[in-house]
C-alpha cells in the first residue's frame, strides 16, 4: 500500500523535499512507517526523528489525515493515508 508522506520546517529542509510516497505492507503500523522512512533517509534526518538509543524524539508532531497523533499510539495505516512529519519551530 501507499502512503503520502509531506514533511514540514527543519524536516522538510533535511529530507530536501516537500512529500514523498511510502510503499510498505497492508496493516503496517505508524510506527513501522516511521522507521521506514527514517531508514531510507541520511542520517542526520534520521537523527531528527529517533535519539541516539534509537528512541522516538516525541518533539516532532505526526499528524495521519490531518489528525495529530502520538508516536506511541501507534495506529494502522491505510491506503492513501496522508502522514504528516513536523518539526518544532522557534523563532522570536
């Protein structure tokens, strides 16, 4: 199954992007596509989304069709989700 993948902030800068798509498994989990698409990625963007320990940083929001979700809520994913990756932003 495919899912839309549009990265946002310092993620989408990293990632040199603004969307990508993701092909994994009927049923994969967020999670699992996190992963995924941390995998297939350098490794500073990888860096962005998981800690040294291989930790999810929850900093960055994930939203799957416009809804916010948390990392460790972990819902299936479905065919022509749209998963959205955000990193914080500051400013002043």
């Amino acid at each position: 199954m495919k899912i839309n993948i549009k990265y946002f902030a310092q993620i989408k800068k990293e990632a040199g992007k603004p969307s990508d798509i993701l092909e994994v498994p009927s049923g994969a989990s967020l999670q699992e596509c996190i992963r995924k698409i941390g995998d297939s990625n350098t490794a500073s963007f990888k860096n962005m989304l998981f800690d040294e320990s291989g930790a999810y940083r929850d900093t960055i929001v994930l939203m799957v069709n416009s809804i916010q979700v948390r990392y460790a809520e972990n819902p299936v994913m479905h065919d022509g989700d749209e998963l959205m990756l955000m990193s914080p932003i500051a400013g002043g």
